[in-house]
C-alpha cells in the first residue's frame, strides 16, 4: 500500500494525499516548459494559503519578518549610498520596505525573488521583489517563468513572463532585466529551495484543522451529531426535501453537529426520534491544537518568549532577552547576511557605491531598564520633583547627592549611632 504524503493544493489545506512535495530535473519526464514545484506544481500556493489559515504559523512567520528587518539600516556615512537605499527602484520603494518583502518570502516560501533592471551598459540598478508563489524556474535552469496563476496555465499561456537568472540580462522595452534568485538549500531540492518550517507542514495543518473544528462547534452551539429517526405519512421525493432542509438548516461546516436522517413511511400517525452521538474528544483536540503549535515553534526554529504565546513563565523580560540574543546571533543575523552580501556586491557592481558599511540595527525587544538601579543614578532632587511632585530640598548639596549614595551614607550614620549607643551602656556598665 502506498504510504500518504503530506501536500498542499490552493483550494483547500489537505494533510494526507498521494501526492508529493518533489522538486524535479531535467531527467525527468517533463512536458512543461517550468520545472514543476510539486506534483500538481501548486505547492508554494498551498505554503502561502496556509499562512493566511493557520494563525500561529503566520504569527511566527511575522515576528521573524519584524526582528530579521530590526529597526531598518543604519545611516550610511556615503551620501551617495544613503540617497539610494531611500529609493531603490522607479517606484521610490525604500530598501529597508524592500527587504522586508524579501525576508518574508525567505521565512514562508524558502525561495525569493529579486528582479533587477539596468540598462545596457549597466549604469544604474533598479530593485523589485517578484512574488515567489508566482516564480517557477525553466527546464534548462536559465531562466525564471512568471505567471499569475499557475492553476490555470495551460489555458493562459499568453500571460507567461520570462526572464534570465542573474548574470544574463535580456532586453524588454528600453530596458534589461535578470532575475536573482535566493533559495533555501534543501537535499534533493537543487532548482527550488525550502523553508525552514517545512517540517512542520502537518503540524501547521493540524493547527488550522483544530480551529475549524472549533469554529463549526460554535457555528452549532455546540450541538453533538445524532441520528434523527422520522416515522410519517410522506413521499419519496417529500422525504428527500425534508432530508436536505434538515441538513441546511442544522448541520454545520466539516460536518460538525451533523445528522444523520432516517426517513420512513409508516403508515398511520408519526412518530419522530433523536439519538445523540456525544462526542467526549474535547481533551484530545485541545492537547493536539497545543502540540501543533509547540511543534511549528520547533520547526520555525524559534522561540515562545519572541511571540506573542502564553507561557508558564509570564513575561520573563531575562529570558525574552535571553532567547532574542541567541536568536540574533544565529538564525536572524544568519538571514541578513544571506541577502545582504549579494545586495551589497550588486549595488558596487552598477552604481559604483561602496556599500559594505550596509547593515541592519538590531534591538532587542525589551529594554534593560529592568535592570538599571534606579537610586544609583538618579538625584534626591530629581526623585523629588519628577516623581514626588515635592519641592527640591534647600540644601543643594544633599539634593543633588544620587539616592544611593544618600542611603549608603545613611546606613554609615545609623551603624555608627548604633556603635555609640551599645559603647555608652557598656561604659555606664563599667562604672
């Protein structure tokens, strides 16, 4: 028996299919002029389908986006470099919105694509995102298929666009185009890449399938399924309206308080009865939708105190900064660098600006205000008036003393007067 495959088509999220995730070559037995990205080619339409369906999935997909784009980049020292990442293209997008779009093709799909237009002899780079869903590598492996709905290419080839991968250029109009492409390395995967959470396709899936479910229990007032059994003087064909107007009208979406109805003619008078199914897998399901989602965290390689997901330790503002900085230092730094060191080789190669000073800011979530201490660098005076609301002390000298240093000096003062004291009664002790 052949064993089910996990895959994903964009009409419906299906977890169990004979069809595969595959990334074909030229060895193959291929009658399309794109490689097929997937069985029914479909698959990087089914990744994007799934982050607008599962809500963790895309809410790890977000945060990964926001903490790899940080605060945007660091103000160059080159003017010339700071003038052109304000507009990188005829559309006067920014690099940083630009980066952006990249990043999140990067974490979702596992491939971007980055179209780059100059003009003959190279004098100037414009920069534009292409959507990957759109994206599909040619047989030869020498240039990229660009079409709006691959579902229906066969019947609209006319809408295809074909431009070479980067270094080649071809002319369109005035201008010349290349595409470069970034992918995810993956083994067995050599003309598309695939996204870190690829591991977690299933659990992304029950992820959503948990949530229908509960959507159609509340559609249903959570009413459990059952067999109706209706004994009465009607016809065949009254029956099957009654049938369908039951089933409109009281079961749900993905079955949920379905019935199941008996019709029946028995002569004289009628009689109608309902069995309820009671379903007592309520446990189960909560336990499953809670292992999805700690299984997409595991598989986006990423972290719960990043997100914006309960946590038996509350908000640990430690551990958040904690787990932000391992996260910087591998996986998001990992990704800057990534797109950063071809961006910047470009930008040299046709504006003829230095551009290795371009990087990202990167900022942990949370201050260190926590663990600044407060007495140590704030005066009597300032504590006073911005706190208190109390006037400033007469005496300047003590108000403008950090608090600290006035409890240290306190301390002293009362420690000695406790030494006084205790030498006092040993004296009158003594005499």
């Amino acid at each position: 028996m052949e064993d089910k495959k996990t895959y994903f088509n964009s009409e419906v999220v299906q977890t169990e299919s004979k069809s595969t995730i595959s990334d074909k070559t030229v060895v193959d037995k291929i009658r399309t002029p794109y490689l097929p990205f997937g069985t029914d080619n479909l698959f990087p339409q089914g990744m994007a389908l799934l982050g607008r369906r599962a809500a963790i999935h895309r809410a790890i997909i977000s945060n990964k986006v926001t903490y790899t784009i940080g605060k945007g980049f660091v103000k160059p020292k080159n003017r010339n470099l700071r003038k052109y990442i304000r507009s990188v293209n005829a559309n006067g997008q920014s690099l940083e919105s630009l980066c952006s779009m990249l990043f999140h093709d990067h974490w979702s799909q596992g491939n971007v694509y980055l179209e780059l237009i100059t003009d003959k002899n190279g004098n100037f780079l414009n920069m534009h995102h292409r959507d990957a869903t759109t994206a599909r590598r040619s047989v030869d492996g020498t240039y990229v298929l660009f079409h709006p709905k691959w579902s229906v290419w066969a019947a609209n080839k006319m809408h295809t666009e074909d431009i070479p991968l980067y270094p080649n250029f071809a002319q369109k109009g005035e201008f010349y185009h290349s595409v470069y492409h970034f992918k995810k390395y993956e083994p067995e995967f050599p003309n598309y890449g695939l996204p870190t959470w690829v591991a977690g396709l299933d659990a992304a899936g029950i992820a959503y399938k948990t949530n229908r479910w509960n959507l159609s229990r509340l559609n249903n007032s959570f009413k459990p399924s059952g067999i109706l059994d209706i004994n009465a003087d009607i016809s065949i064909e009254e029956a099957a309206d009654l049938k369908k107007s039951i089933k409109d009208d009281l079961s749900g979406e993905e079955n949920a308080g379905g019935l199941l109805t008996i019709t029946r003619n028995g002569g004289e008078g009628s009689n109608t009865s309902f069995i309820p199914l009671l379903q007592t897998t309520d446990g189960e399901w909560i336990e499953l939708h809670s292992q999805s989602e700690s299984e997409l965290i595991t598989a986006h390689n990423w972290y719960r105190s990043l997100m914006s997901v309960k946590d038996n330790t509350g908000f640990d503002t430690r551990r958040i900064r904690s787990e932000y900085e391992i996260a910087k230092n591998t996986v998001i730094q990992e990704a800057q660098k990534f797109f950063l060191d071809v961006i910047i080789d470009l930008i040299e190669e046709f504006e003829g600006i230095p551009a290795e000073e371009l990087r990202i800011l990167n900022e942990a979530p949370v201050s260190m205000i926590d663990l600044v201490d407060v007495n140590a660098c704030m005066t009597i005076n300032e504590a006073r008036k911005d706190i208190l609301g109390l006037d400033e002390l007469d005496d300047p000298e003590r108000g403008n003393r950090f608090i600290r240093e006035e409890i240290n000096m306190q301390t002293v003062e009362d420690n000695q007067g406790t030494v006084n004291a205790q030498e006092d009664v040993q004296g009158s002790n003594n005499g």
